[in-house]
C-alpha cells in the first residue's frame, strides 16, 4: 500500500473514534495553504494576513478584555431576541396553524412583513429608536419571528389527524391536546425555525453592529475596518463562524437528537 | 361494558370533485349487544369506515342516532375506544405513556396509571417494552400497543378500524389470536372494520356484511371458542362460514 | 381549481392586505402621527410616483438587481462543477463537509468588511458579497446532493455503459438538482439581505442606499416605499422564479429535500 493510501485510512479510522477530528482536522490545509500564500507576499501583509498575526491579535484582543466583552454583547443580544422570537413566534403559530379565521387573517401580512427583510428596517428604526440597543433588539426579534411563526404553523399542520382524533376518544380536552399532541408534534418544524431564525438573526445582528453598533464583534469587525486592520477583521470572521458551530453543535444538534430524530419523525 | 345501538344512519358527502352528493352511508341499523363482538365486512368504498367515524364521533352523521348503552353520541369520547389503522400511537411518549394516556386524561395520579398501564401491556405481552418509543417497534407490537391504549382507558364500547391491515401476514395471524384471547378474558363490546373475509369470521360472533352503504345481510358465527388458526383452517364449519360470507361480499 | 377558484383565493390572500391599506391613513390621522415618525399612505405613494418620473427608483433598482444577477450567476456557475467534483468521492465529501458548512455560516454579511477593504466601496465589493453568499451554500448543497444518490443508481448507469461524462451530464446532475435549487434558493434568501446591508455601508446606489440616505432626511415616506419595494421584490424573485423550479424539479421526480 502506498503511504498516501495508508495514511488516508489511518485518518477513517482515527475519525471513527473521535468524531470531532473530522470536524477539525480539514482545516488544516486549508491554514496552511493560507500560511504559505501570506508567507509568500503574494498580496501585501496589510491586506493578506497570516494566521500567526490572527492569533497574535486574538491574544491581545483577548489581554485587552475587549474580545470577550464584545462575545458577551452580541451573545446576550442573539439570546434576547432568539427568546423574545419564540416567546412570540411560538403562540402565534400555534394560533394560526389550529384556526381557521386567524390563518385566513393573518397568514398574507405575516409572508409579506416576512419578504421586508429585517436589515431593511434599520432605517427607519434608527428614526425611531435611535441608535442602541431597542434597535438592535427590534431587528433581531424581527429576524427570529417570521421563522418561528412560520414552521410552527407547518408543524401544526403537519401534525396527522389521527393523533388528534386518539387523543379525543382518550378523553383529552382541547387545552390538553395543544399541550400532549400539537406542541410535541411540532417540535421539530418548531426547531428547525429556531435554527433558521438563528441563522438569519445572527446575520441580521452583525449587519445592525457594523450600522449602528457600539459594541459586539460586528462592531469590531467594521471599526477594524475604519482603521484599516485586516487582522483583527479576520480575527472577527473566524470568531462567528465558530461561535455559529458552538450553538450548533452543543444547543440546537442535542436538542434535536433528544426529540425529533429520538421520536422518528425526522431522518438525519 | 355497555352496548352500542345503531338507528336509520346516513351520511351524504358533497364530493367537490364529481360536483354531487355520494350517500357514503344509508339507513343502516345494527345492534351490538353488550360483550359481543360484530364485524363489519366489505369491499373499500362501502361506507364501513365512515360508520366507525360516525361512532367514534369523528364525524357527525347526517341522519340517524347511535347509543352507547343509552346515552346518544355527541362527538368522540372516552366510552368508546378507538384502535386506528394507522396505530395513531403519539411519537414523543414511549410505550408505557401512551398506554397511560387515556387514565392520565382522566385525573389518575402518576403511580396509580402506571400500574394501570403496566397491567395492560403484560396483557398485550409487552412488558419489556415499556420504556422504548413507537418508531422503535415493529408494525405489529406498536398495534399492541394501540390495543392495550385503548383497552386501559375502560371504554363501554371497542371500536376497531382496520387495526391489522398495515402489519405482514404471520403477524397479523398471531394479532388476531391475541385479540381473541384478550376478547375472551375482558368480554369487551367490539366493533371490527375489516375488509378481511377470513379476520372477521376468526374474530367475531356475528358478521355484518355492508355493501354500496347499506346492510347486505348479517352471519352469525357460533364457532366454538378459543379460537385458533392451525384448529380452524381444518375445520369445516370455519370453511363453510368464511365461504358464505365470502360469496355476499362478491355478489356486493 | 377553475378560473373563479383561483380568483377567489387570490381575493381571499389579499383582503387582509386590503384591511391593511385601508387602516393605515385611518390610523395615521386618528392619531395625528408625525410623518416624520411615519407616513401616510398618500405621501409614499407621491414619493413611489416622483422616484419613478425621475427615473432615480430604476436607477437603483438595476444597480441592486444588477450586483444580485452578476454576484448570483457567478456563484452558481463556479460552485455547480466545484459540488459535483467534490461529492463524486465519498471520502472526499466528508472531508469537506466541515469546511464548506464552515464557510456557507459566514456567508453574506460577514464578508462585508473585507470585501470593502479589498475592493473598495462599490460594485466589485457587494457583487463579492453576494458571490459568497451563494457560493458556498450552492457547493455544500451541490455535494450533498451528489453524495447522496443512492450507488445503486450509479452502479446501474455504469453497468448500462455510462461514461464519465454521461454520468455527469444524466446521473449526478440531475440528481443533485433539486438539492442545489434549495441551495441557491436559500442563498439567495441570504444574499439578498447581505446586498441590503452592503448597499447601506458600501455605495452610493441601490435601493439599501436609496432608504438609508433618506433616513439623513427623516423622510420617512421614502423609506416606507423603498422598504415595500425591497419586500415586493424579493416576493417576485422567490415567489414567481425560485419556488416554482424548486417545486418542478422537487414534485415531478418524487424527491424529497434532504436538506
């Protein structure tokens, strides 16, 4: 066997048992194919630079206590809206999803008011709100509903009839079928639009940071930008991105394996 | 345990699609003393689940009354027990709490349904499968669990749709052996839609054969019980039975 | 559904719209608003027909569609081949998967930044952005979509005598296509925003800047019409060209999403 071959499987197995290599380890070339193009001065430092100047500047950033700071705020802001979101997204598709009246009533505004993007009401909460926080909080709860409302409404209906009419002839009152058979049989539509509510929400917040923030890592990624700091924009990227695998893989993923995909009425 | 009256019942569909009024059911009477166990047979169309939705208060007949014991269906409830097709059994509760379903709903304390629940799934010969969830059993004991469902909550009245269409054949043999034995000890009022000439003459005292939504005619079934398939498929009297009835169903 | 039926649930749709544009100058004068705080529905429909005389709506109207066709197509035409490449070998798609998740997180916005630093404000950094908005996803999709036709129906093109480039063309094309139109639908569910945002930072054209700079102004009429432009728009897109592909390719084969 050639060692190419060799090594190759040695990684198949080796991924087998600890599953987060595989998570990890592709990155690797793709950092030090970045390594080898910054270190070759194909394209100037100030604009292309190196993955030790990306962690020298998280060091500092990290010393300097701003990095965490500003974690913190945009994590506290995603987490307020996300709740905020559901708290209202989630009774509001029920709402429309089980009656006929609010369906016919509300289902065209809430697809049309969903179309009008979020970043496209900065402007005029900026009119409104100025700029800070009940802004920035009006965007993300804005971004984090349509999903919500949406998907439960799915979910809902998704729900089969059958379920409703054993609950029925078990002896189940309307207020206990919402809460034995709607809500759990909604619960994966339900997730799956926290997790697209998430994601444009946590879009949404970056876009308010650069516009209107004062604080968060959108804020750092664009005020490194005024200054010209590719480095620390970088540094901003590589932030979110993991910060996205974070909520993913230790909030939404567990959360999904322990309901619909334990229950069997979603395939991974 | 009560009994289950059925008076002059009719239902008529507007049918969107052919632009008319079907009559899916007509002027059907039928009576289920208390304890017995009548099925009704016929081909798909013939309004024989439209009946067992009527019953079950699913939907609402257009002309007609149903009693169970003597107070009249008004809607779906907990003295009528309903075993579904397609099991109906709620994904997100493992065995043991969809069997403690119906005793939960009507105020029993944690304990106390448990034990209840417990008590029917050795029944249905399911004990060891208590803590596991729906969509990790076979077809054929996620129905046992739709019977032992249905049966711990007590109703008046059994009411059975097509409940071992949807399971392989072997399996459906040892289902409807189990639901005999299970009949014998409990003495429920069973109403059985099966579209299963054979599974209606093992199961029943007495076979309603529908056609076009009307009563064609009922057979009586005095076959001796226990009953069981390796005695029955031998035996003459079973032979002649299914035969019979098989014949009514044809000519439908 | 008849002609009539289709009209009545068209009507249907749209009454409680209707409900809507008839409150909205009840309310407004009920309660005195300031049209600084809010408009009426009088002046943006003034200020939608004085964009349209001037000719400034189509003007930032085509710079905005015009960075969403250019940034979408190129996505799609570079990251179509890049998917199918990468999911044909099974070893290979799952070594890229993380990466390509990875990159398809950050899409949009994210990329903002960068972008203006290293094409300055302008055409060149949003079409970037829009770019790898698309890009990303429609390669993770393209992947997922190749990786997982069954091998049996590749194991059957190639015992029928399906080269290497008719696999191509009449297996992993088209099975992967219903899975890289959910790709380049939400994508461009992403990139749209991402052009919003960028046209708010990054220009001075295009219909995000058209209502940020009326903001300087408080001329909210204006913005309320670019924002029921900008919500009307994207309907259209998604609603008259993307859903019915993804709906013809999804339906007509019988396949279900897997993403």
């Amino acid at each position: 066997m050639n060692p190419a071959l060799q090594a190759w499987s040695l990684y198949a197995r080796a991924t087998k048992r600890w599953p987060a290599l595989a998570a990890l380890v592709p990155f690797i070339p793709v950092v030090a194919l970045w390594w080898i193009v910054a270190a070759a001065g194909v394209f100037p430092r100030a604009f292309f630079p190196s993955p030790p100047d990306v962690v020298r500047s998280f060091a500092d950033l990290v010393y300097k206590g701003i990095l965490p700071e500003y974690l913190e705020d945009s994590v506290a802001r995603l987490a307020v809206g996300a709740a905020a979101g559901m708290a209202i997204g989630i009774p509001l598709g029920l709402l429309v999803g089980l009656s006929r009246k609010a369906h016919a009533a509300l289902w065209p505004p809430l697809l049309f008011f969903q179309a009008i993007g979020d970043i496209a009401w900065l402007p005029i909460l900026l009119i409104w709100f100025g700029f800070g926080l009940a802004t920035m909080t009006f965007v993300i709860v804005y971004t984090v509903l349509f999903p919500v409302v949406l998907n439960t409404v799915l979910g809902v209906r998704s729900v089969p009839v059958e379920l409703h009419r054993a609950a029925l002839s078990l002896g189940a009152s309307k207020p206990r079928i919402l809460w034995e058979v709607v809500l759990p049989g909604a619960l994966p539509n339900i997730i799956t639009g926290l997790r697209n509510g998430l994601g444009y929400g946590w879009r949404a917040l970056i876009a308010a940071e650069m516009i209107v923030g004062t604080s968060g890592v959108g804020f750092l990624m664009f005020d490194a930008r005024r200054a010209g700091s590719v480095v620390e924009i970088v540094l901003g990227m590589i932030v979110l991105g993991l910060l996205w695998y974070i909520v993913d893989a230790w909030v939404l993923a567990p959360i999904e394996r322990a309901t619909g995909q334990r229950w069997g009425l979603v395939t991974r | 345990m009560k009994s289950l009256a059925i008076r002059n019942l009719s239902k008529t569909y507007f049918d969107a699609y052919a632009g008319a009024h079907v009559d899916a059911v007509r002027d059907v009477s039928l009576e289920v003393p208390e304890g017995e166990f009548v099925s009704i047979v016929g081909p798909s169309g013939c309004g024989k689940t439209t009946i067992l939705n009527m019953v079950a208060g699913f939907i609402a007949p257009s002309s007609g009354e149903i009693l169970v014991g003597d107070h009249a269906v008004a809607g779906p409830g907990p003295d009528r027990g309903v075993v579904f097709q397609s099991f109906a059994l709620f994904p997100w509760k493992t065995v043991l709490e969809n069997v403690a379903f119906g005793p939960k709903m009507r105020g029993v304390g944690k304990p106390e349904r448990e034990r209840i629940a417990r008590e029917f799934l050795s029944l249905a010969g399911l004990s060891h499968a208590a803590e596991r969830y729906p969509n990790e059993l076979s077809g054929g004991m996620q129905q046992r669990v739709g019977v032992a469902r249905a049966l711990a909550n007590e109703p008046d009245v059994l009411l059975m749709d097509e409940p071992f269409a949807s399971v392989d054949a072997q399996t459906r043999m040892t289902l409807q052996e189990e639901l005999t034995r299970i009949w014998q000890e409990r003495r429920s009022t069973v109403l059985f839609i099966t579209h299963d000439v054979p599974e209606a003459v093992f199961l029943a005292n007495r076979v309603v054969v529908l056609s076009k939504g009307r009563v064609l005619e009922e057979v009586d079934i005095p076959l001796p019980r226990p009953r069981r398939w390796d005695a029955l498929v031998e035996s003459d009297d079973f032979k002649a039975l299914a035969n019979q009835v098989l014949q009514l169903v044809r000519s439908a | 559904m008849g002609w009539t039926g289709r009209i009545l649930a068209g009507a249907k749709f749209l009454a409680p719209l209707a409900v809507l544009l008839v409150l909205w100058p009840i309310l407004i004068r009920a309660f005195n608003v300031n049209p600084q705080i809010f408009p009426d529905i009088t002046a943006v429909a003034r200020a939608g027909l004085e964009s349209i005389r001037d000719g400034s709506l189509f003007a930032h109207m085509g710079a905005s569609l015009a960075r969403v066709a250019v940034g979408t197509v190129l996505a799609i035409l570079v990251a179509v081949p890049l998917g199918v490449l990468m999911g044909v070998s099974p070893g290979v798609s799952a070594f890229l998967t993380p990466l390509l998740r990875f990159f398809s997180v950050l899409a949009g916005i994210a990329w903002i930044p960068i972008a203006t630093l290293w094409f300055g404000y302008g055409f060149g950094a949003i079409t970037f952005v829009i770019f790898n908005a698309v890009f990303f996803i429609v390669a993770y999709n393209t992947l997922l979509g190749v990786s997982t036709i069954p091998m049996q129906v590749r194991n059957a093109a190639a015992s029928l005598g399906a080269g290497r480039w008719t696999m191509l063309a009449e297996v992993l094309l088209p099975g992967a296509l219903p899975n890289i139109v959910t790709g380049v639908r939400t994508g461009l569910g992403f990139a749209w925003r991402g052009l919003i945002a960028a046209e708010i930072i990054a220009t001075n054209i295009g219909l995000g800047y058209m209502i940020f700079v009326a903001r300087d102004f408080y001329r909210t009429e204006v913005i309320v019409f670019g924002m029921i432009v900008i919500g009307a728009l994207w309907l259209l897109i998604d609603r008259l060209l993307l859903a019915p592909v993804e709906r013809a390719t999804i339906e007509r084969w019988g396949m279900v999403r897997s993403a």
